[in-house]
C-alpha cells in the first residue's frame, strides 16, 4: 500500500518554529518512526514553501497512491489552485492539521481544501498524521 504526505510552506521548520503551537519535535525524525510504525506501507513524503510544486505532486502522485494526507497549511486559507488540483486527481485526499485551526485566528477557520478533501484531522500534534494514515487504511480496506 501506498502513502503519500505532503507538508505545505513553513512546516520544514517544524521543531524550531512556534513550538507552543507546533511543537518541537521535528517531523523528519517522526516520520522515521512512522515508517518503523507502519513498515508495510509505502510512503513518500514531499514538502514545498512552493504551490505549484505542490500541485505538482498532486497530479504526480494523485493516480497511483493508495491515499494522500495533505497538510497545506498556509495555502490551505488560499489556494484555488490546489483544491482543483485534489479535484482532479483519484486518490483519497485527508486534510491533515497539527493544530486546531478553529480555536485560532478567523482567517484560518476558512479552507479551500475541506470540501474537496474526503475527511478532515486537526488539532492532535503530529498524531494528526497518524490518524490519518489509519483512515486511509480503513479506506484502502473498505473499498
Ligand atoms: C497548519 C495550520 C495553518 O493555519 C498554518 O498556516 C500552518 C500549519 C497546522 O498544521 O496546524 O502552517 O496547517
């Protein structure tokens, strides 16, 4: 089975960056132990401060992956560009959020990728992923 996760602008600095928000756990070493975790699925991980090496991964990964979890962060409250990307592709697309961004700032209460995206996981640190990658399990499973 194939994983695709796909961290948004900023996230590289995961660890370091806001940490009362984020955390300071760096996601290369949680996604270490994710694929110790999880070590009979195949993952690919992509990260971009770019949108459109984001939607190019999309389209890339978008036909072949069993599952994708997308943390767009900022261009989640922005980006038209990479919901009708998700809308173009096959694969199950999981809106991903280490924090809740409801209980935050009005701007990210808004997201363009919720209505095209199959579920949404937010405020649960880095087990948001986790999470995520149980759902597209279940999916994989039930469909
Ligand atoms: C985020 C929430 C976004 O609002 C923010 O811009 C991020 C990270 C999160 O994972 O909580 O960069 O997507």
């Amino acid at each position: 089975m194939n994983i695709s996760i796909i961290n948004g602008p900023n996230l590289n600095l995961l660890g370091t960056r806001e940490t009362e928000i984020y955390g300071s756990n760096d996601f290369e070493t949680f996604f270490e132990d994710l694929k110790v975790e999880y070590s009979s699925i195949n993952f690919k991980y992509f990260q971009s401060n770019i949108e459109g090496e984001i939607i190019n991964f999309l389209h890339d990964e978008g036909f072949s992956s069993d599952g994708i979890l997308l943390n767009a962060a900022a261009y989640t409250h922005t980006s038209v560009g990479i919901a009708d990307a998700i809308k173009s592709i096959k694969s199950p697309v999981i809106e991903i959020h280490i924090s809740n961004t409801f209980s935050r700032e009005n701007f990210r209460h808004k997201s363009f990728i919720s209505p095209v995206a199959r579920g949404i996981i937010a405020g649960f640190g880095l087990n948001s992923y986790k999470l995520g990658i149980e759902s597209i399990i279940k999916i994989f499973k039930d469909e």
